[in-house]
C-alpha cells in the first residue's frame, strides 16, 4: 500500500510539473471565458492594443456593401490604420474584387499627423479597370477609415514607397479623407 502511494504521489507531481512549465513557456493558454474586452498593452511603444469591431466599406454591383470584424486596435493612429487597410485589402481579396493579392508595405504619418501615407507592395488596379472602378475602390477606403473615425484629414497612396503612377488618376496630391462623392 505505501509503494502505490508513493508511486500515485510521484506521478502525480510529474504531471502537475509538466503542466506548471507547459502554462510558463505560454504553450498552455488559460483565461476565463467571460472576459470579452481584451485590452494589452505593447512596452515597446507604450501604447494600449485592444480588439475593436470595425465597419468595412465596398463598392460592388453598383451599391454599397459594408462588413463588419473585430481587429486588434492600437492607440498608435499608423498602427490602426495599419491593421485597418490590411484587413479591408483581405476582405477585397476574399470577395474576388482584386486582379491580384495586394498587401500594405507600411502606414507612416506626416509630422503633423493630419495625413497618412499608404505604400502597397504594387498597382491596386487590373489594367484594363474603368475610371469609375478605380474611384469607387479609392472611396471604400476612404469610406473605411472615415467611417471608423481615424482622425487624419488626406491620405497618399504610394507603391514601394514612391507616388503610384495612373494614367487615369493623378496621385500626387493626397486625396482627401471626406471622399468626392456628393453625401
């Protein structure tokens, strides 16, 4: 009887060391079921991380479409906006509204903080897309982030860090956050 204890007992620490180290190297992941609002916080950047529902914007079959997600949110306005445009771009790509996959190189903001930069690994549009296509994908951006409450006030669109060149469009100005089309 002693010698099944002790051998119970011995198994039983094991078990319970086993599961103690996997919880401490994060291989294990406990945290109550209840707790809906995750709120983080990066020390790298000093700034609060928490998942936010956002409301993203499209043009399709000649109407307004709008999905709504959960994020994970920054208080850092280019982080955001980041993680913003990059989930937009995805739900684009989903939608099979993209001649190609298209990703955000990086959100960088002016000095003041009034405009965003955006550079894409390449050209947003098909080759053969209409005026009005290119338009309406540039409103449901603008439309995005309007509509989320990014306060910045003009946006510049840029591939690899250099003005997106269209024969159509003129990009060298940055296009303003309120959109063109009559509200």
């Amino acid at each position: 009887m002693k010698k099944k204890s002790i051998i119970l007992i011995s198994l039983l620490c094991a078990l319970t060391g086993m599961l103690l180290y996997a919880f401490t190297k994060s291989w294990i992941i406990i945290h109550a079921p209840s707790s809906n609002n995750f709120v983080s916080f990066d020390y790298q950047t000093n700034q609060a991380i928490s998942k936010k529902k956002v409301t993203l914007w499209f043009w399709k079959d000649e109407k307004w479409h709008s999905e709504t997600t959960e994020l994970v949110w920054s208080d850092a306005k280019a982080d955001a906006l980041y993680y913003l445009i990059a989930s937009w771009l995805k739900l684009l790509d989903e939608d099979d509204m993209m001649h190609k996959k298209i990703s955000v190189q990086s959100v960088l903001l002016s000095p003041a903080g009034s405009d965003v930069y955006v550079s894409f690994d390449r050209y947003p549009f098909a080759s053969q897309a209409t005026i009005n296509a290119k338009l309406m994908w540039i409103e449901g951006l603008l439309k995005t982030i309007r509509e989320n409450k990014i306060a910045i006030q003009g946006i510049r669109f840029l591939i690899h860090h250099k003005t997106v060149q269209d024969p159509h469009l003129d990009f060298s100005k940055e296009w303003p956050i309120t959109g063109f089309l009559d509200k």
